[in-house]
C-alpha cells in the first residue's frame, strides 16, 4: 500500500538528504553535482525516502555511516 508522504516526513528527508550530500562533499572531497548523484542513486536513498522504513527519523550522522558502508562494500546491508 503506497502512502501518502505528509510535509513532516517531506521536510525530515529533505533535511537528511542536503545534510547527506554536504557529508560527502566534504568527506569525499567531489564537486556537488557528483554528491548529488552518489546520494540519489544509493540504496540508501531508497530505503529513506521508502516511508514504511522510518529511516528519516533517523539522524544524518547515523543515516551517513550506512552510506559510507554501502559505498564501501556496494550493498546497504
């Protein structure tokens, strides 16, 4: 069953996604739009904005090492 994404949950993924590609930027030391594209192409991404999953509650530190972990070993799990 498809939800309807309410402007809190909006406002939290929005939140966690500027806040993930700032980490990468920084962290990886890639030009923005390469951030961009790391971060909306990952499995992660998929799994925040997924709402049954919840992960947007969780905070962007948090959501950044399972990032690091999937860019590293390819997987999110």
């Amino acid at each position: 069953m498809e939800q309807t994404m309410t402007k809190e949950q909006r406002f939290l993924i929005q939140n966690r996604v500027q806040r993930l590609i700032r980490f990468v930027i920084q962290d990886l030391e890639v030009p923005i739009l390469e951030a961009f594209d790391i971060v909306y192409n990952s499995q992660l991404y998929e799994r925040l904005v997924d709402l049954e999953t919840g992960m947007y509650y969780q905070s962007a530190v948090h959501l950044y090492s399972y990032l690091k972990r999937e860019l590293k070993t390819g997987t999110l799990a």
